[in-house]
C-alpha cells in the first residue's frame, strides 16, 4: 500500500472512524465525511459527472473521490514543490486555502488536523489499513 492509501487510512479514522455517517449538521457523508463542494469540485475537474452526492456512501467511490481532489490540488506544479502527507491531509479538512495559510483560524485548523492526522498514522498497522481502504 502506497503512502498515500496509507495516508487515506489515517483520513478515515479521523473522519469517522471507519463508520459511515453523516456528520457536521448532515451536510458531510461517509467514511470521508465528504461534502456536496467536494463531489461538484471533482466533477468539475474531471469535466463531466463522474460521481452523484450518493456516492459519498460508497466506501470504495469516498476514496476514488478523495484521491482525485487530493491529485488535482497537491500537483507538484500547482504546489511549486513535491506534495507532503501534511499537504494532503490539510488540503482534505481545510480545502485549498489550508495549504497557503501561515497563521490566523485556517492556519489553526490545518495544524490541529495534522495533528490527528498523524497520531492516526503513528498506530496504524496492515491489518487496520486494509479494512479501511477498500481495494481499488
């Protein structure tokens, strides 16, 4: 498993642990907490509908969705530089903002989820990542 499924892994557990549900008022969905911004903005990109809001329960169509919006705004190109783990996981909690932010309530926000991020990284083992991570 790549770093970045890896990576994926750690998301779910932040996100839902692993359990698919709506959170933040109902308006984000499965096991990647997936907001309707995220699914238009991946549609968009792609340039046609390649994903419906009701795919946000499909764990399989969460992560194609995930790593599509992560691929798009972490481009080394776009970044000017190679993309971290860091960059990934902020630009999935805080949008593309979080990964210009230095300081202020963004800034605040990228770190405190980095942080999650990262514990979840530091216990995950092979067995925990390929139950969360459906096979693509």
């Amino acid at each position: 498993m790549n770093s970045l499924m890896i990576l994926i892994a750690a998301l779910i557990l932040v996100e839902s642990d692993g359990v698919p549900r709506s959170g933040d008022g109902g308006r984000a969905q499965g096991i990647l907490q997936i907001h309707r911004c995220v699914v238009q903005d991946v549609n968009r990109i792609a340039g046609y509908k390649k994903f419906t809001y009701r795919d946000r329960h499909d764990a399989q169509k969460s992560v194609a969705i995930c790593k599509d919006y992560l691929a798009y705004y972490c481009e080394p190109r776009r970044l000017g530089r190679q993309p971290t783990l860091r960059d990934y996981a902020v630009l999935w909690n805080c949008g593309p903002d979080g990964l210009t932010a230095r300081e202020g309530p963004v800034a605040e926000k990228a770190d405190a989820y980095w942080t999650k991020v990262r514990e979840r990284l530091a216990v995950l083992d092979a067995q925990q990542m390929a139950q969360l991570v459906p096979a693509q």
